[in-house]
C-alpha cells in the first residue's frame, strides 16, 4: 500500500482527472450569466426587427403588438 492516501494511477500527457472536467457550480453559474448576456440583447433585436416587418407589411398594427406584448404579460404574471 502506497502511503499518504494518494492514488498512483497516471494520466496520459494533456488528459485531466475525469473529476476535474466538471465545472464548479459557481463557474458554470459564471458560464450561464455570460451566455444570458451574449443572447439577450441578440435575441431582442431579432423580436425588434420581426416586429418592425409585421407593422411594415401591414400584418398587424403597433396596438395589436402591444395588446399582444400585455396579454402574455399577464399570462406570466398569473403563474
């Protein structure tokens, strides 16, 4: 027996530990608030220019989006 509690199994040059691929949870947290940030804003733009082409066609007026936008607030709201 080996002393000192260690193990001597070794890796493969450039291999981690299996234990230490995993994340720690506030790292992955970090990684998650980071994505959230990136994809937001891309994602508001993309509602923004939809929105823009519905009026611009004439599918359906600033009031019907905002009755829209305060009909799923209140959905989310009620939950």
């Amino acid at each position: 027996m080996s002393g000192g509690g260690r193990s001597t199994r070794r890796l493969r040059p450039g291999r981690k530990a299996a234990s230490s691929k995993r994340l720690q949870p506030h790292s992955r947290l970090a990684e998650l608030a980071e994505a959230q940030e990136i994809l937001l804003p891309e994602l508001a733009a993309r509602i923004a220019a939809i929105e823009h082409l519905l009026i611009e066609k004439g599918f359906c007026s600033h009031d019907d989006l905002k009755q829209a936008r305060t009909f799923v607030d209140t959905r989310r709201d009620s939950r």
